[in-house]
C-alpha cells in the first residue's frame, strides 16, 4: 500500500511537472495584442488616410479622416495565433533580414487551420517593422486565400483571392496609407 501511494505521488509529480514546462513554453507573437494597442493609436489619432478598394477590376480612391480601425483591422486581429492549443501546431524560425532586423516566421503544421503562415520582421530593438499574414478560409461554396500586409510606418493591405462554387469569384484589394 506504501508502495503504491509512492509511485502514485512520483507520477503525479512527474506530470505536474510536464504541465509547468509546457505552461512556461514561449508564446507566439501576439498579433491581436499589437494589433489592438495599433487600433486604439490610430483611433485617437485618426489620421487622415487614402484608402483604395479594387473589386473584381473596379478600382475606388478616397480620403478619409474618419476610418473605422477596428473594422477595417479585424481580420488581422483574428488571424491571431497565440493560442495555448496551437502551441504545437506551428513551427517557428527565425531569419535574418539584414540590417540588424529578423523575420519570425511562424508555419502551420495542421492544414485546417485559416492562418496558414505569419511572419513579423523585427528591427533590432524587437519592435514590429512588418506583419505578413497567409490565410486560407473555406466552406462548401468557396474557397478564400488571403495576404495581408501591416507596416505601422505606412499603412496596411488586404488581397483576397474566393472561388466561389456559385456565382461570381472574388478577387480584392484593399489598401490604406497613411496621408
């Protein structure tokens, strides 16, 4: 009886442990974190941008100085990959982009998941220069492949490819600069 309560206590012990390592692994990078804290600068700022729509070759310009953010931004915000259960469904690298910046590249490993690839450029003080997003969405009526690109210093762009299975395909683009 002794025995057993040892071994129970030492397997416990040994699985609690496994729990604390896993716990403290490093997370991803917090893309919904940043993209919020970039949401609510813009918002106080509201700086004046140009905003293109092109939609299936129909091409739009407008200034704004009344861009809703958050809307616009949602879809990076929700390509966020910082989940405790994605922890291993990503592989990370690390790359060097000259200059003292890096790339971190984050690729998933599971093909159901939307946000397919990640990468952040980093300068050498580790703030964000560039944010790259790979998705890939889908239902039983379509098929989506979406690209989009956020440098804080300029401003962001969303390409979005969709076969539909009825109807016409989707071929977007959206790009906002900073005026």
């Amino acid at each position: 009886m002794f025995r057993l309560l040892i071994l129970s206590l030492f397997l416990t012990g040994c699985y609690a442990e496994e729990v604390q390592q896993e716990m403290q692994r490093e997370p991803f990078f917090d893309l919904s974190g940043y993209m919020q804290a970039q949401i609510d600068s813009l918002t106080a700022l509201q700086p004046p941008v140009r905003k293109t729509v092109i939609l299936n070759g129909t091409e739009e310009t407008k200034q704004l100085t009344d861009l809703r953010f958050a809307t616009d931004l949602r879809m990076f915000r929700e390509a966020d990959i910082n989940k405790p259960a994605w922890l291993d469904k990503y592989t990370v690298t690390n790359e060097n982009a000259g200059g003292g910046a890096q790339v971190q590249r984050y690729v998933a490993t599971d093909s159901s998941l939307q946000t397919r690839q990640l990468d952040i450029t980093l300068s050498n003080d580790n703030t964000p220069t560039k944010i790259v997003v790979y998705r890939k969405t889908g239902t039983i009526l379509s098929d989506g492949d979406h690209v989009l690109t956020y440098d804080p210093a300029v401003g962001y762009g969303i390409r979005t490819e969709q076969v539909n299975r009825f109807g016409e395909d989707l071929d977007a683009t959206i790009t906002v600069r900073w005026e």
